[in-house]
C-alpha cells in the first residue's frame, strides 16, 4: 500500500534554533500535501496545505514566516520550523494526498514529535 | 459553531458490548465521509470510508444521513484493542481536497 515516510520521528531542539521535518511519498505521486499539529488530547489542527509546484497556503493564525513549507516534487514536502520556541513543542503530521492507481485518498506520516527547549 | 462535532467521551464499555459514536458538520457542501482511528502518540488511521447507503466492514458499521448531517460508527462485539480515538472526518467539495476533522471520541473498552 501507499507509504509515507516522515523524518525525523522525535526531535529534541533549542529554543531559537530550526528543525526540518521530511515527509516523502514512496510509490505514489503526492499532489497535494497537508501538514498538521496536534497538541496533547486536542484534534489535528490543520496548518497549511502545499500543491507540488506552487506556494503553500496557510491556515488563519499560522506564520507563513515561521512554518516554512516547500514542495518542490511530487514525492518531497519539508515544513522547516525556524526560530523554535517551546510552544512550538507539538506532534506534527503530514498527510499526503495522491490520485491514480495505485492510490487514491490521504495517507499519514507516521508524525514528528518536536520538543524544544 | 464547529464544522465537525463530536462527543469527546470517554466511552467506557465493557468488553463485548455495542458502542456507537455519532458525529454532526455543518457544511453541506461536504461530500467525502471517513472513520478514522487514532491510538496515543500515533498517527490517525483509516477505519473506514462512510458511503451514502451505509457500510459494513467486519464488526464496524458505518452509515451517513445527508438529511440530518450527520454519521455514525457502530462496533459490535467489542475488544480491548478497539481502544483508541475516533475521529470523524468529513472533505468538503471544492477544498483542494482539504479534510475537515473532529476532535475525536475516546472509546475505551474494559475487560
């Protein structure tokens, strides 16, 4: 079945400092990508979506700034958070989503867990 | 008021028995109906897709009233795995595939 891998699964980092998150598709296409975050017990929060190609649009209350999403193929999405504070600690999902054979519908990353410091 | 509601729970339920969640969106433009299940520090994961005639997958019913605006999530004979979140998820027509998600409801099945 369709595979996304995001990268890394955990990370631990400094307030003031940036961390990339990578999420690839393995086997299909993604032509559109969703990037999340969940805070404990809350429902996933929809931050941007990103078109392969083209900029990401960004959901009300999310700095375009800070939350840099690039989506330069149709199997590579990275959201690069820059200048992290601790309330950027959150789990941050991507969710790819494909048309064609063999896929068709949203497939998860397995998600990042971001702890900053 | 929210685009996707849902009961939060918990739903504490013995194992065995019948529980069902319902869930209510606003929008009636919406057009794609799923089941999600997500366990604890994990990552949301398809139950199930919710189609206008009702489906059946297993011990897991789900069915949607267009009507009302709302869908259902029936388990039957449940197990102790069953435990997790359940989120209700609709997409919206012409939202760039956009999905619009509940906030769960926390089921949890006790032997």
């Amino acid at each position: 079945g369709a595979v996304v891998s995001q990268h890394p699964s955990r990370v631990i980092c400094k307030s003031g400092t940036s961390v990339k998150i990578e999420c690839r598709s393995l086997d299909f296409q993604a032509t559109t990508m969703f990037w999340y975050r969940q805070f404990p017990k809350k429902s996933l929060m929809l931050m941007a979506t990103s078109n392969e190609g083209s900029k990401a649009t960004y959901e009300q209350g999310v700095e375009k700034d800070k939350f840099l999403i690039n989506h330069a193929s149709l199997t590579l999405s990275t959201l690069t958070v820059t200048s992290a504070h601790p309330e950027d600690s959150s789990f941050y999902i991507c969710s790819a989503f494909g048309t064609g054979e063999p896929l068709y519908g949203y497939t998860f990353g397995s998600g990042t867990r971001l702890t900053v410091v | 008021r929210k685009e996707v509601e849902q009961d939060p729970g918990p739903f504490n339920v013995p194992e065995g028995a019948t529980v069902a969640f319902n869930c209510t969106y606003s929008n009636s433009a919406s057009q794609s109906f799923f089941w999600y299940r997500q366990d604890c520090r994990k990552e949301p994961k398809l139950l199930m897709s919710v189609y206008s005639s009702g489906n059946e997958d297993g011990r897991f019913t789900a069915q949607l009233n267009r009507a009302s605006q709302y869908i259902s999530l029936l388990i039957r004979d449940s197990k102790l795995s069953d435990s997790a979140t359940y989120l209700c998820v609709v997409n919206v027509l012409h939202s760039n595939y956009q999905l619009i998600w509940g906030a769960g409801t926390k089921l949890i099945i006790k032997p």
